[in-house]
C-alpha cells in the first residue's frame, strides 16, 4: 500500500478518495494535508473529486428518491384504485338495496299512494232523516273527530263502544273497516268488507266496499284477489284508478 510520506509529485485516485472518506489514519491525513498545500493540482483534484462525489452521492438521492416516490405512486394507485373499487361496489350494493326495497314494498307504495278513507256519510244524512244522525251518540262523536283527522288508531275503540250499543249501524261498521285500513290492520279491516259486501250501508256502494277490500289485500300482499276486485271495477267510477292500480301489480 503506498503512503502519503513518500516523496512524490501528486497523491494517487485511493488515496485522495481515502482522504475525502475520512479513512485514513491521523498520520496520513495530517500528511495528505501537508502536501496538497505545496501541490495545487492535487489541491485541485480533491476539491474536484469531492463535487463529483457530492454530485453522485446527490444522483443517488435523487434515484433512491425516484424510486421510492413510484413505489409511493404505486401505492397511492393501488389505494386510489382500491377506493374506486370500494366505491363502486358501495353504489352496486346501494342500488340493489333500492332494487331490493323497492320490490319488497311495491303494495305498500301502492297501498300509500292510493288509500284515502271514506268519508263520513252521516252529515249527508241529515237531510234526509227527522234530528241530527249524530245526536246523543258521544262516542260516535269522538270517533268521527278522530276520523276526520287522520288518527285512525284513535278512533278505533270509540267506533267499537259506539257498536257496542248500535250494532245495526252498519255505516259506522263500514268506517271502522277504513279506519283499521287507514291504521294497517288489513286483515280485520278485509273481514269487516267482506261483512258489508252484499248488503252494503247506507250511502255506500258494492262498488266502494270492493276497492277498500282491494287496497286491503293489496295491504297484504294478496295480488291475485286484488287484481279480481280490481278486474270487477273496470266499469265503475273507479275504473281510472282500478287500472292503474292493476298495471302496477301485473
């Protein structure tokens, strides 16, 4: 191995990296030190060789740097693409869900979108009959208040008092069978239609009982009887809605 205490002209390429490195022994160094002050080409070369160093070790930085900002880019790809994917099984899973709800509760949109309970035909009534249809019949009174409001779970017991003591009231039948329809309780509401068909109340129709039996058993999901009752109204003053009604199920 040559030394930096020889006598020579200029330092070799090792010695002057081994300098630049630091891995040289105190004596060396001290002694490289010494001669680059007499040699300004050897001066030259290590401030020279110290740039192209900086200047690899700085292209080594930046490759290092490069790779790893791919890698990243790839990572963020994979993550970017793993979130796409993500996001659009979310909105496959979503629609099927519509899909799967909208099927699941096509009667009861229809059910919703149809139903309007019958109105009370006792003022109509009035008219036509000596005194007030309504008079002295409190809990008639009480169920027809919560009637026309819409609270038709309210109204029920006060329609099944006043029945207790007017059993002949057949109209007040037909309104607490729309008034369990309006409440959802399609099975009772259909039994109490099916009651009233053949001999329908005053001021109502067979052809009112059989579109309330109809939205009942759309109610319950009972197509088939629905799409009949519906069929029979194709005639009547419900046979727009009847239709439309029959369309939707079909």
């Amino acid at each position: 191995m040559k030394t930096t205490f020889k006598e020579r002209s200029c330092l070799s390429q090792r010695e002057l990296r081994q300098y630049l490195r630091g891995k040289m022994t105190k004596q060396q160094q001290h002694a490289v030190e010494h001669h680059l002050l007499d040699c300004p080409l050897c001066a030259h070369a290590v401030d020279g060789l110290e740039k192209a160093e900086a200047a690899g070790q700085l292209e080594q930085e930046l490759s290092e740097a490069g790779a790893l900002s791919k890698r990243a880019g790839r990572k963020v790809y994979r993550r970017t693409w793993m979130n796409w994917a993500a996001a659009a099984a979310l909105i496959v899973l979503a629609l099927f869900s519509v899909w799967q709800y909208r099927a699941a509760t096509v009667h009861e949109r229809l059910f919703v979108e149809y139903f309007s309970a019958a109105p009370p035909n006792y003022l109509a009534l009035r008219s036509a009959q000596p005194g007030n249809a309504l008079e002295g019949k409190e809990e008639l009174q009480k169920a027809l208040e919560f009637y026309q409001d819409g609270a038709f779970e309210a109204s029920l017991p006060h329609f099944s008092l006043h029945l207790e003591a007017y059993p002949e009231d057949d109209q007040a039948y037909f309104l607490l069978a729309n008034a369990l329809l309006g409440a959802r309780r399609s099975e009772r509401a259909a039994h109490f239609f099916r009651q009233l068909q053949e001999d329908p109340p005053a001021g109502s129709t067979a052809e009112d009982i059989r579109w309330y039996l109809a939205l009942a058993l759309i109610e319950q999901e009972d197509t088939t009887a629905a799409l009949q009752l519906l069929q029979e109204l194709s005639a009547s003053s419900y046979s727009e809605q009847a239709l439309e009604l029959r369309q939707a199920l079909e």
